[in-house]
C-alpha cells in the first residue's frame, strides 16, 4: 500500500540537531515524520527526540514525538498531533510514504545514501553532500558567518574535528571515551560540575576495568550518552557547557535553531508546502 499524506516531512535522524528543524517544521504547519537507528547515540538526550526509540516518548519544547512499530502506526500518531518515529535507518520507508520532502540530520560528516530523487524536495545537513548532486539544498552546520545557509551549489565546510566555542571553551568541554565499554551515569544532564567531578564511568571491554571519567572544567553536565551503551574508544559521550545555565540543557542550541531556519527556507523554495492539519484526515 502507498500513502499520500499532504504536507509530509521525512527527517533522517532525530538526534538534537534533527530535532531542532522537526521542530521548526512542524510549528510552520508541516507533518514530520522521523527516522532512527535501533540504538542512537544522542548526547544532549533531553532535546532528542531519538530518545522515543528508548523511552516510548519523547517531549521537547512543547512537542510530542513517539516511537511508531509501523507506517500504519506512524500515520495514525501524526493523525493525533504526535511526530513519529521510526527505526528505519535505511529509510526504506519512503516509497510507501511518498513524502513531499527528505531532510537528510542524521550529520554523520558522510553520505548514508540520501541522492536527490527520494522526495520531490530533498535537503542534506553538513558536510558529506553536495548540491545539486545528493540534495536539491545542503545546510551549512559549522558555526560562524555561514550557519544555517543554503547551499545550492557545491559543499558545506570540511569537518573541522573541533567543537565550536561556547562560553569561551571548544573541545576542552567535549569529552570523549578513554576506552571501549558501557557506559554508567554518575551524574544526570542538568547536574552543575566542578572540574575533576567524576561525570560517568566506563566498564572495559575486555578487563571489566571501571574507568571513571571526570570534568574536564566547570559549569553544567549539557549532554551525556544514555547510560548502559556500549561505546568505542574516541567516540563523544558528554558535553560541559561552561556558562553554567541549567535552562540551556533542556532548549533547542542556537546551532540547531539556525540550521533549522536554513531547512525551512530550503524545502518552501523548492515548493514543499504544509497539509492538512492534524486530525484532518489523510489521502490514501
């Protein structure tokens, strides 16, 4: 079966990024659908709405996303106001949904096989896309002049491999697996750290070692990996925002807020336009 739904938004990826320009859609009136990972890896979970896959549910600045076990079951919840989503990783989905537009969050810095033709309107974010080749429109995601730009021809900026600066601090904030394991909370997103409080610790894989992973300065714990995920060695797990404000860790960043505005511009000039509202009904 092959569903029409007017005004439909596909988002790969519902991590805090992804969940900022869901937002941004679906309070401009369009339909958004997510699609996620069996397990994702989000850090600042409280504005992920990712973490429905886990929790059943997920709630972030007033909007309501939940996990959907099938397209029939996704479409009912967008009926009902609430944003789906789907483990879909492959966004094998598509055909059956025939959205009006593809928005390619997932900013894994490469191509998981998004091209343009998947939607009638298909936008990339970041680096790993090049427009018009993958995406009718690609969003620059790196912090400073060009934030939330639409491409329309060639590349976003190279991953840099650097956080951006916040509060005067880039990737002494970020603080990255030591070694392999599952990860065990010590403290909880919000929590306000000295630095050297320990923040989380890892079980080793291998020796069963508990390595415990401390602040590398003060301020508020803004992100942490969901507690018993297995991690590599490298991979990011937290985030310290050093300007202390406990309200930041549960609002969409400026960074996700401007990327978004860049998404929405993107799919209205390539004439995406919203449906019918919620518990209007649907075309089959």
């Amino acid at each position: 079966m092959s569903w029409a739904v007017e005004g439909l938004i596909v988002v790969r990826g519902a991590g805090d990024m992804a969940t900022g320009s869901i937002v941004r859609l679906s309070r401009a009136g369009f339909r958004v659908l997510a699609l996620e990972t069996p397990l994702p890896t989000a850090i600042r979970r409280t504005v992920a709405f990712s973490e429905a896959i886990y929790e059943g549910a997920a709630s972030v600045e007033g909007l309501k996303a939940a996990r959907a076990s099938t397209v029939s079951e996704a479409l009912e919840l967008l009926d009902s106001g609430i944003i789906p989503i789907l483990v879909d990783p492959e966004a094998r989905c598509l055909p059956e949904l025939s959205p009006s537009a593809l928005v390619d969050a997932i900013l894994a810095k490469r191509n998981h096989g998004t091209r343009t033709g998947m939607a009638p309107v298909v936008v990339a974010l970041g680096p790993g896309f090049s427009a018009p080749r993958d995406a009718q429109a690609v969003i620059e995601t790196n912090r400073g002049h060009d934030l939330g730009r639409v491409i329309l021809e060639g590349e976003a900026e190279p991953d840099t491999g650097v956080p951006g600066i916040i509060g005067g601090k880039g990737a002494e904030r970020v603080i990255h697996a030591p070694v392999a394991g599952i990860v065990e909370a010590l403290r909880g997103i919000g929590d306000i750290v000295a630095p050297g409080d320990p923040i989380l610790a890892i079980v080793e894989e291998g020796s069963g070692n508990r390595r415990i992973v401390a602040s590398p300065l003060g301020g508020v714990l803004r992100g942490l990996i969901r507690p018993s995920l297995h991690v590599p060695a490298g991979m990011k797990i937290a985030d310290v925002d050093p300007r202390g404000d406990r309200a930041h860790c549960f609002s969409i960043s400026d960074k996700a807020r401007a990327v978004a505005g860049g998404v929405l511009e993107a799919v209205l000039a390539f004439g995406a336009r919203p449906g019918a509202r919620p518990g209007e009904g649907r075309r089959t």
